[in-house]
C-alpha cells in the first residue's frame, strides 16, 4: 500500500497582497475615461508645425525641454522655437524668425556662404563673431543664443530683422 502525504501551507499575507494588487489593477483598467481626473494647466499650450515635427508644448515645458540632456538631440529648429517660446515671444515674432533664419541658412549650424564667409543659423560674418565677442562654434544651441542677441540689440525683435531682410536681402 502506497500512502502519500501532502503538505500545503499558505503564506495569508502574500495571498492577500496579490489579491489587493489584482483588485487595485483591475479597477485602473476598467475606469471610465469621463472618471479621471482633468488636467487643469493654466498654460497655453501651443502647436506649431516645424519641418521635422509638429510640437505642443507650453512655455514651462519648453524651459524644461532646454533644461534637459537631451536636448542636444533636437534639430536647430526646435531649439530656436523652444528658446523664442520659453522667452515669452509671440508666436508672430516666431514666425518672423523662423522665416529669416529658414532663409539665412534652413537653421543648419555649418551653413557656410563661400562668397561672405558668413557662417552658422544666423549666417554671422566672421567680423560679427569677433564684435559680439562670441566664438564662432557650430554648436546649435550656442548659435541660436547668439543669434537672438543679435537681433534684439542690432532690431529690437526678429519681425524688424525680417522686414529689414525683406528689403535688402541681408541683415
């Protein structure tokens, strides 16, 4: 005669725990969208069609956009939208800077003109680097902020810039 025993014991607490976490997943997957909770942002949130991407964001994610490592990552474009929209500037100034430098150099920070030497998204001279008291660099982040410095000191705003390269075909 063959006699068996068997041993079951049974840990309560695991058993209650993975009954609670069963529960607990179960009631997130099932709850009606209209029962979340509303995302209530006082910001704005914009959307602009840039040539790689379209992008929404507000001005407090556009900051923490710049702010983080991967920003390296992002084309010129981006960069220069996040920076003029973090600094508070109308989407009409970006839209004037977005012509100005799509015109310049299509926002390539190695654009180079063989005839000038003007080199960079701004399409600076290489007195102007000197005068500005910048280093020439083909890094995009660095060009844009120097770009705008340029801009506000030299028009006040990228809409004047523009309008002035409307007229001459520089600026």
């Amino acid at each position: 005669m063959l006699n068996i025993r068997i041993n079951f014991t049974v840990d309560v607490k695991k058993v209650l725990r993975v009954i609670g976490a069963l529960v607990l997943v179960s009631t997130q997957m099932f709850t009606p969208a209209h029962a979340l909770p509303a995302q209530t942002s006082k910001e704005k949130v914009v959307t602009v069609s840039l040539d790689y991407l379209t992008v929404n964001t507000t001005r407090t994610d556009a900051k923490k956009a710049l702010a983080s490592t991967y920003v390296k990552y992002f084309d010129a474009q981006t960069i220069a939208f996040l920076t003029e929209y973090s600094a508070g500037k109308s989407m009409t100034e970006w839209k004037c800077l977005n012509s100005l430098w799509s015109h310049e150099s299509h926002f390539n920070p190695k654009a180079l003109n063989m005839g000038s030497h003007a080199f960079g998204i701004a399409q600076f001279l290489p007195s102007t680097w000197g005068n500005y008291n910048v280093k020439k660099t083909a890094v995009a982040q660095l060009q844009i902020k120097y770009g705008l410095r340029y801009i506000q000191q030299r028009y006040g705003d990228a809409c004047n810039a523009w309008t002035f390269w409307q007229r001459n075909g520089w600026y």
